[in-house]
C-alpha cells in the first residue's frame, strides 16, 4: 500500500511539472495506431477542398464518403462528382515515398525509407466502385470515369499510370470533359438515386464495411499456402478459353506466380 502512494505522488508530481511530456507518451501509441486513417482523412479533405475551390458547384455536384451495396457486401467510395459531363469516381491514396505501379498487377509497391509495403491496385478497387455505381444506377460504365488522386509525397519511381493523377491535377482531368452526356434532368435524378441508395454515413456504416471486407477477405482464401511460393491461394473464375466459368485456386501473387490447383 505505501508503495502504490509513493507511486501516485511520482505520478502525479510528473504531470504537474512534466503534464506535456506525459500527454505525448499516453498519446503517441494512438497516434501511432490511428496515422494510416488521420493520413486518408487529411487527402480527401484536400480532394474536397480542390474540387470546392476549383469546380463550378453549379454544374459539379460534389458526394462524399459513399457507401453502396456491391455484390460482395458494400463498397466504400471516397468521391463522387456528379455533372453535365459525366459522373466521376474518385479514389484518394494518402502516400508518401516511392511507388511502384504497374496498371494490370493486381498490388503496388510503396518503398519508404527501407520499408515496403505492398496494397492494393487503386485502379482496379475503383473499378469495382464503378461496376457497383453502373448496377445501382443502371447506367452504362461508359458513363462513369474513373479517378485515382494521389496526395502527399508520393513519387512514382516506374511512370504515373493513366488515370492517377497527382495533387489536384484531377481537377484538370475532369474539366477536360466538356460533352455533355446528361441532362440538368438526369444530374438532378441521379444525385437523388445515389443519395436515396447509400448507406447512412456515419461510424457504424463504417464498422460494418470494414468487417465485411474481412469476411469475404477470410472466405474467398483456402489459408493454404501456394506450393510455389507460399503466398496465399484465392479463389478466381476462368474468364475465356474451353474452362471459362470455372473457379479454381490461384495464388495471389499472380501473375508473379502463376500457380494453381481445382477448386
């Protein structure tokens, strides 16, 4: 007992002379852990505040944090911007470093510093937010463009894909459309379509996304390890040839790795 007293005075004599450093040691593992969604923040916000600055709010109607029903559960998309010249689907990357990119693998590469970290191919999650957009709205994908927006001290070390845009060179990208392709009309139906079909935003439409993507996540895997390179197997449809339909085990290094094995 006497030495949890002496204790609590340490303590509580550190906080009086000391109350920042304390603050910043309680704090810093926090920090830590919530940075990579503080960072995503700060980019859309950034996205948000070109597109106000920079876009008639007349003709470009600006939704944010969309959250619809996708095949496989929902699908979160950070932008939508709805005009005369097309709906735009913007997806933000808040990355600092070198990136690797390759348009058609499925992962790029971030290298900072000596560390790497691989994600997933944002043009290909976009276009998943497109097809779910096209279903939702019943509006052909030609309709709907596609935009990866890269904020930070991002460097592309193998060339900027097509459709990645750095900072707020989007903006340029979406005033480049100037053909009409809706009517005031339409803008009007499917801004109130979009909002009518999304989800509540809010924390918990959050948790739900985020635990149904760990769960299509855990159940479209075998948890057995590639016999070639030990990554992972993921279940995949063959899309053409005389086996087109079939699902068989693929390794989600692909095509890095290229083995396989029946469903």
């Amino acid at each position: 007992m006497a030495t949890e007293n002496v204790i609590n005075t340490l303590m509580t004599g550190l906080v009086k002379e000391h109350g920042w450093i304390v603050v910043l040691i309680v704090l810093f593992p926090l920090l830590k852990l919530f940075m990579p969604k503080i960072k995503g923040r700060i980019g859309e916000g950034v996205v948000n505040l070109a597109a106000k600055l920079r876009l008639d709010q007349n003709v470009y109607h600006l939704l944010k944090d969309v959250t619809i029903p996708a095949k496989r559960g929902t699908t979160q998309i950070d932008h939508v911007i709805v005009s005369p010249f097309g709906l735009f689907v913007i997806e933000t990357k808040n990355y600092k470093g070198w990136i690797y990119a390759d348009a058609k693998s499925p992962q790029w590469t971030q290298v900072n510093f000596k560390q790497k970290h691989r994600f997933q191919n944002p043009l290909r999650q976009n276009y998943a937010h497109i097809c779910a957009l096209s279903e939702l709205l019943e509006l052909p994908k030609g309709k709907i463009i596609g935009v990866v927006c890269f904020m930070g001290d991002a460097k592309f070390k193998t060339g900027v894909p097509e459709g990645v845009f750095l900072e707020g060179r989007y903006v340029n990208h979406i005033e480049s459309f100037q053909t009409p392709v809706f009517s005031d009309t339409e803008v009007a139906d499917l801004i109130q379509r979009i909002e009518s079909g999304r989800l509540q935003r809010g924390a918990r439409t959050n948790r739900e996304h985020v635990q149904r993507l760990k769960t299509g996540h855990e159940s479209s895997s075998t948890g057995t390890p590639c016999p070639r390179c030990g990554a992972g197997m993921v279940l995949r449809t063959a899309k053409k040839g005389p086996t087109a339909g079939n699902q068989f085990w693929g390794c989600s290094k692909y095509p890095a790795c290229k083995a396989i094995r029946p469903a």
